[in-house]
C-alpha cells in the first residue's frame, strides 16, 4: 500500500487506496483500513450471497465505503452494526438498511477522535502513548482533515434482538445479545457452519492484553454471563471484530480466562 506526501502540518501522506480486502471463504471477504492503527483498524465483513449483500461493520468512516467500494451496495444490502464504538459505526449512515441492538446509540453516536489523547476521553479508556499522536498514518484525500472528524448518525431501519433470524438466500445468521463491551453488543450466529461474527465482545489477544470493559457503557457482570454462554456455544470458527480469525477452541479459552480473570473460578 503506497501514498504520495502533501505538504500538510501533520505530515500526513494521501493514501492511494483506502480500504483492503481478502477473500476468507465462499461468498465471505474481510475489508480492513491499512491506513488506520491497529488500535482502531477493524474487520469489516463482508458477506454475500445471490441476491444480497450483508456488510458487518462498517469501519471508521474516514472515507466513504459507498464511494470507494460501491459494490458492497449493489441490489439488495444492509449493514449490521455490532456496538456503536466510532471503528464499527463510521459508514453505517451510508446504507439505506443499517440494522443494531435498540441499546446502541447509532442516531445519536458518542463522539470519537483521531488522536490518542480525545479518544482515550471520550471512550473512558485509558490508552498509553502520547495524547497527540494521530491513529491515522495517511489521508484518504488531500483536503481531508482529521481534526474535524465525527460520527454521523445512523438511522436504524430495524432493531435486533437476541434470538432474531437474519435469513439471507441460502444462509441464516441467529443474533446473539452479549452485552459486557456495550450494553448493546451483538454476534451474528450461523449454526450451519458453526461460524460466529463476534464484534469485539471477543478476539485472538495476545500475552498481556485483555478484553475492554472499563469503557464508558461497558459492564462487567454482564460481560461475565456473555462469556459463559460463549463458552458452551458449537463453534468451529471466530470471525472477530479485530485481528484474525480463530477456532472454537481457541474462543473457549479465552472465555474461560476471562470469566477466571473476572471471578477468581472456573466456568
């Protein structure tokens, strides 16, 4: 991924290209921001059958999905929104079929910041580095600026619940209510093939690192009971919010060193 530099203040590069994708499987691709820090980089899934285009998460909305990858809104498509944290919510206002748990404030978003400093503050999290560090390494074009950055509001055309069915041709997703994260948080289910699109209640850490449930709406008993019910669930493959992908075993052990984390005991 290469970018051309402007004479900006922050230095920063115009990126030639925006977003990135991989193909993971039949009819499922994964679409990240290589241009964003890992801290904010989320997964964006996108997962298409004939006839629909189911997008999961919808990234930082730095730079338009609908205008650098239109296909994503081709015939008919909707935007699930697992949590309404800025690297989840940022294009949802972009799809005219934008579907959330009726716990996350996507018409009235929290605000967010492109720099460690506002952002550890708004979200509640404490965040080592220097609070003027920019999370961003490149622009998407030569007048953006990201100081000015904000969340638009989305407007929800149908609120989830857990137990829902999302049918798509040929696939069925179950969604999961797994508050903890936000009180709001959702996975999408698909029993068939025993996959789970996970958000950010879990995803692969590495030694040291822990689930975020200090943040402002972020609640720890509730957290606990999401990971228990994690933990008991038939599952082959994690498809997360962040990072790779993972196995089911791997997700129950992170469950289980959550809630032993958490409770002193075992599951």
């Amino acid at each position: 991924m290469t970018a051309e530099r402007e004479g900006h203040a922050d230095g920063l590069p115009v990126a030639e290209q925006w977003y990135d994708s991989r193909v993971v499987g039949e009819g499922l691709t994964v679409i990240w921001e290589p241009h964003v820090l890992p801290l904010l980089r989320a997964n964006i899934w996108h997962l298409h059958t004939p006839g629909f285009n189911l997008v999961i998460d919808s990234g930082l909305g730095v730079a338009s999905l609908r205008g650098c990858l239109p296909h994503l809104f081709e015939g008919d498509c909707a935007v699930v929104v697992t949590h309404a944290h800025l690297d989840h919510m940022g294009s949802a206002h972009e799809f005219e079929q934008c579907w959330a748990h009726s716990a996350e404030p996507l018409g009235a978003p929290h605000l967010g910041a492109l720099r460690r400093g506002p952002l550890s503050e708004a979200l509640g999290l404490e965040l080592d580095g220097s609070p003027d560090e920019l999370l961003i390494d490149a622009r998407p074009h030569a007048e953006y600026d990201p100081s000015a950055y904000k969340l638009s509001p989305a407007r929800v055309t149908r609120q989830l619940h857990d137990g829902d069915l999302i049918e798509l041709p040929g696939r069925t997703l179950t969604v999961l209510h797994l508050p903890g994260h936000t009180a709001g948080s959702i996975a999408l289910y698909e029993q068939e093939a025993r996959s789970l699109f996970s958000g950010d209640v879990v995803y692969d850490l590495e030694p040291g690192e822990q689930l975020l449930d200090e943040m402002h709406g972020s609640e720890v008993d509730s957290y606990i009971a999401s990971m228990q019910r994690l933990a008991t669930l038939p599952v082959d493959m994690v498809y997360p919010g962040h990072g790779h992908s993972f196995d089911g075993t791997r997700l129950r052990e992170l469950a289980r060193d959550y809630v032993t984390s958490r409770t002193g005991g075992k599951i």
